[in-house]
C-alpha cells in the first residue's frame, strides 16, 4: 500500500484565509478552540507510552511531541493575542518549532502537555469570549510571513491548527492501534 504523505501531513487540508471573516465564522471558531482541550485529550489521555511515542506520519513528530508543540503553540497564541490586545501592530517573536519539538521538555509525560492547554486554552478562551468586534481587527505582524494578521483571521487558523493536530493523532490510532 502506498502512503499519500500528503494527506498524512495535512488530514483535513492546509488552511487558507477567507476572503472575508464575519462574526459567524469567529464565533464558531471560538468554540472550536473552546473544544480542542477536552477533545485531545478523549484521543489521547489513554494512550500507551510506545502510542504516544510512534510517529503520525513517516518522519513526523511523536503523538508526544504533537502534544508538547500544541500547547506551547497555543501559549504563544495567547500571548500573541495579549501583545496584539495592548500595543499597535507588535511585531511577534516567531520561533522554530521544529526545534523547540526536540528539546527535553517535549519528551515529558503526555499529561503536562494536557493539563497546559487545558489550562491555556481556560485564560484564552476567556480572553475571546470577551473580545469586541473591534478587538478582533486588531493585528500583529509576523515577520515570517511578512505582513500583519487580524485577530480574527489569527482565531480561525488556530481554530483550524488544533484540528489539523487532533486528525494527525486521531488518524495515527485509526491506522495502527484499532484492529
């Protein structure tokens, strides 16, 4: 059988920025960001060690290492959002997550990880829930992608970011561990 790298990489497709965000949409993306804690952690909490140590895809990150990277990517978001919230356009810091899904604390037990977004995930939630119209047109500029992103188009990328992680793990346990 012939794998699609492709499909493993992206399992629910790449994301791409509307044309045009309306609240709807946010809203929606809101709850799907409100979901991701208790959601990764139904796929993932009961895990063996050997599971949450097997790559999703050939050469990819450990289950593992997917759970450390999202809830450090999820903690820099909501910093990003608080430095967006309270300074014109801040130029965010980005960082090379390849690199941070190595160092020793991605190789801690699965449970920090859980128990980060769960926690993250409570503050920043909170933050969205009370954010303005207004709030979510605020922007910040990324330097690697050299432009500025509403925090609007910002909600539904990670709206569509812990999804994309959640159907690496949920189709890893689909191909390998439920027979």
């Amino acid at each position: 059988m012939q794998i699609d790298l492709e499909s493993l990489k992206y399992p629910i497709g790449k994301f791409s920025i509307p044309q045009e965000i309306n609240s709807e949409m946010i809203k929606k993306a809101v709850t799907r960001i409100a979901d991701f804690p208790s959601n990764i952690f139904q796929v993932a909490s009961s895990l063996t060690p050997a599971q949450l140590d097997a790559p999703y895809r050939p050469g990819g990150w450990t289950v593992r290492q997917l759970l450390h990277h999202c809830a450090d990517s999820h903690g820099q978001a909501l910093f990003r959002f608080k430095h967006a919230l309270t300074e014109e356009n801040p130029t965010i810091k980005p960082y090379d997550e390849g690199a941070w899904a190595n160092l020793p604390d991605a190789a801690l037990p699965a449970a920090y990880a859980l128990d980060m977004l769960r926690l993250v995930h409570a503050k920043w939630l909170h933050l969205l829930q009370n954010m303005s119209p207004a709030d979510f047109e605020r922007t910040y500029y990324h330097p690697e992608k050299q432009r500025s992103q509403t925090l609007a188009e910002v909600t539904l990328m990670y709206a569509w970011h812990g999804e994309h992680h959640l159907a690496h793990i949920s189709g890893l346990i689909q191909r390998n561990f439920d027979r």
